[in-house]
C-alpha cells in the first residue's frame, strides 16, 4: 500500500511540475505580447513575436 501512494505521489509531483513549465511558458509569450504592443513599431512586434528565439 505504501508503495503504490508513493508511485502515485511521484506521478501527481511530476503532473504538478508539467504544469507549472507550461504555465510558465504560458505567462513568458504573454509578457512578450505586451511589451510588443506597448513599444508599437510593427518592427518590434515582429521580433519580439515572431524572433524565432524558443521561450
């Protein structure tokens, strides 16, 4: 019994952190988004959006 609620602990720990990487994935483009819309030149939302760097 006690190891299958560590196994399922272990699996529930590591859905968290899944998560929380995409949340965080998430809330980076969304910061980008807004910079892009707050400095305005077409050039700087291309680069910010579309810079092809990975976030």
């Amino acid at each position: 019994m006690e190891r299958d609620l560590t196994a399922y602990d272990d699996a529930l720990y590591q859905t968290r952190l899944d998560d929380l990487d995409k949340l965080a994935k998430i809330e980076k483009f969304e910061v980008r988004r807004m910079m892009a819309m707050k400095l305005g030149t077409p050039d700087s939302v291309s680069e910010l959006l579309e810079g092809g760097k990975e976030i």
